[in-house]
C-alpha cells in the first residue's frame, strides 16, 4: 500500500471518530430521529399500614394492578398507627388496618373493610400445646395464668408477646373480643413494633405466645397455631364462622384526597374475580362473599365476652359524617360509601338491634310499638329514579344490599330506571 493511500485511510479514520465524538457529546444519534420517546410513568399511590393487610391483600394486589396498566402502588409496611396518621397528614393515599376506626381524628377517614382474617395464636413448633380455650387466652393476657403446665404444656413460664396497641390493629383486635376493648391493658413484657417482628420473636423462643393473622403465617413452618375451643383457624372456619376470633381487614383512605378519583378506581379494583381469587389464595374471605360474618358480629362478640363473664359494652354509633362510613353491605361501592353518612363498625342490622334492645329496656311497651312499624314496613316498595343504586336505597330503608338482592331475585347490582323494589323481607 503506498503512503498516499495510507495517509488517506487514516485521515478518514480520525474524521470519522471526530463525528461520532461530537455527535455523542450532543447527545446526537444517527437514529435520533425514530428512537422511540420512554413510556409515560404509571400513576402512583403510596399505602402504608399494618403488616397483616400488606401480606394479605396489599402486595399481590399491587402487582395485579399495576399488570393492568391502571397504575403503581407504593407499599410502606410498618404498623396501622403509621398508615392511618399518614393517610391523615396526607403522606399515604391508602392505609392499611386490621381494625376499625377508634373515633376521634380517625373519624374524619373512611375505613372501608376488604377481606376477613383469622387472629390466631402462635407458639414454637416445639410447643406441645395444640389448643387454648378463650377463658385461658383472657387469663393469660390478663396475667392469671403464667406456666404452660396450666394449660396442658411443659412446666415453663408463657412468654407473652404482643404488639404495642392500638399501634398494631391486630393485637387491638384481638383484645376487642376477649376483654370488650381493644386498649385494654395486658400482662405482656415483650412488646414489638408490628406482627412480622412478633413472628421473628416467636420463631426463636419455645416458650413464647403471641397473636398474628392467618394470611400471615398459614404457610409458616417456623411457627405453630393454635386452635382455640377446640377449632382451628382456616379459610374455611373463617367462612363458615365456626372461628371466632376473625377481624376485617380495612383500607383506609381520605375522601377529600386530591387522589380521590384514582383511589376509588383502586378500590373497585378490589371487588374483581382477579383479586378475590387473590385473597383466597391468602386465606382471606373476601368481605362482600360473607355478609353474614358481618350480620353475625354482635354475637359473636356477646358468646365471647360470655366466656369471661364480661358484659357487652356499650358501643354508641358516632355522629354521622359522610367520612367515617364503611363498606358495610356487599355490593356497595366505593363511591356510594364515600357520600354516605356512617353506620360505625357494626353493620346496620347491629345497630338496628341494639336500638330495639336499648328502647325495650326503656319502655316495655316498644315492642309491641317496633312489631307495628315493622308490619307497616312489610308492604313497603320503592320506584328505582335517576341516580339510585342499591347501596342508596339499602341506607334510606335500613336494610343491607343482599337483602334487597335477595328480595328483588337480582343477580347483579344493575338497576333501571322506574324499575319496583321490595324493601321489606315479608
């Protein structure tokens, strides 16, 4: 090769690395002009709550959601007093909750109840204790029984671990049902931050106690449950009620949050086959497949209580503010419950009930008054007009959506206009 076409060769070599140099310090390509521009970031809303709803509901939720394109959820798992005092300062669009709102600032939130799960008890593999009356978990707690010799284990002392209450929803929950409420003092030295570190703790001690949810740890080898009365804690025996000691699962949220639209989208994502079908998988009970866990909650708690000779404390429905409503009858929806006054956390069957309770102990004569407004009742129908739904017309006759469905031989929540409902069982 001469040295002219060598001096060529290379003049053409340093030419074209000068361009392609400056076109990288431009930030230039030769295919800049159909690069394809980035995909426009997915909305995002930030959860933070109770490591009993993150492991239940939350996290498959998440990924569910954002598989749909509909958004992202940042999940920030810690304990239910974190996720509701952010929801409340407006650090966190959503909240997480194993219990209903305790009144106070809480009453400005709305609770909206997803799914039901197990309170179960937990031991060491080790343990040889199989079941627990609720007699002995209210002494336990209460500090009258101290030795697992006295409930049928070794000779050792119960180390009792619970969660600061009402921090943790669970552990508030828990003592809601076997003391009447839930910040009653307990005979627990070893108090954790959340459920997940209350597991850790349980793991490493054969002599340890403590409460958690079944979706937390029904696929658990590390930890053994324990039945109580002689059930144990199942999706099944959650469904059927047969186990007691269950508790709805909330998200929680503020309906004046500038998120409001993208939230209440999320939230009737929750009432999908997809994600029902998710939280069975978790050992949840889908809130709107079990009204009569719902119906069944003031009785629950009065056998409960019995057993420990406690009697059912008066629980007064706060004043009604459209905030604090709950979804408490299946086939509801989000948006309804936001504009609806409130039913506090018992359903309105509950709160009908001990109205009647309440008036009959005041005048003998109310029954007989109460039987004649019911009977009035009994004939009632109302016309379907522009804007009603099921859930509306359940608040304005006191009823609840499944017993209009199941007067009305409806199979969805559709309704048409000027279309005549039953809004009475007889």
């Amino acid at each position: 090769m001469s040295k002219r076409i060598t001096r060529l060769l290379l003049v053409a070599l340093v030419s074209a690395c000068a361009v392609s140099g400056a076109m990288a310090a431009t930030g230039k390509t030769t295919k800049s002009k159909t690069a394809a521009k980035p995909a426009a970031a997915l909305p995002t809303l930030v959860w933070r709550g109770d490591y009993a709803t993150a492991r239940g509901v939350v996290d498959d939720v998440a990924k569910a959601w954002e598989k749909s394109g509909k958004g992202r959820i940042d999940i920030q798992p810690f304990n239910t007093a974190s996720g509701l005092d952010a929801v409340a300062h407006g650090l966190a669009d959503v909240a997480g909750s194993a219990r209903a709102s305790a009144g106070g600032a809480e009453s400005d939130l709305l609770f909206t109840p997803v799914a039901f799960d197990a309170l179960v008890m937990i031991e060491h593999p080790s343990n040889g204790v199989v079941n627990l009356t609720v007699k002995q978990l209210h002494d336990i707690y209460f500090g009258k029984i101290t030795n697992w010799k006295d409930v049928g284990g070794k000779d050792a002392p119960i180390n009792l671990y619970a969660v600061a209450s009402p921090g943790d929803g669970v552990e508030y929950s828990l003592r809601r049902l076997i003391f009447g409420r839930g910040n009653q003092p307990v005979a627990a030295p070893r108090l954790y931050v959340n459920t997940a570190k209350l597991e850790e703790a349980v793991t490493l001690d054969p002599n340890a106690l403590g409460v958690t949810t079944l979706s937390g740890v029904a696929t658990n080898a590390k930890v053994k449950m324990v039945s109580v009365d002689g059930t144990r804690p199942s999706l099944s025996t959650i469904s059927d009620g047969s186990y007691l000691l269950y508790t709805p699962l909330y998200l929680v949220t503020d309906k004046n949050s500038p998120k409001a639209t993208q939230i209440a989208a999320f939230m009737e994502f929750l009432h999908t086959d997809e994600v029902k079908a998710l939280a069975r998988q978790h050992q949840l009970v889908p809130y709107t497949d079990a009204p009569q866990l719902a119906e069944q909650d003031m009785a629950r708690r009065q056998k409960l209580l019995a057993e420990n000779d406690i009697k059912m404390p008066d629980e007064p429905a706060p004043a009604p503010t459209p905030e604090a409503t709950p979804v408490a009858a299946p086939g509801a929806t989000y948006a309804a419950a936001a504009a609806a006054a409130p039913t506090s956390e018992h359903t309105q069957e509950a709160k009908q009930a001990m109205d009647a309770r309440n008036a009959a102990a005041a005048d003998p004569k109310a029954d007989a008054s109460a039987g004649t407004a019911s009977t009035a009742a009994a004939s009632q129908t109302y016309t379907v007009g522009k804007g009603d739904t099921l859930s509306t017309i359940a608040k304005k006759y006191s009823v609840t959506v499944a017993q209009l469905k199941s007067w009305n031989n409806l199979s969805s929540d559709t309704l048409k206009l000027d279309q005549v409902l039953r809004v009475s069982g007889n």
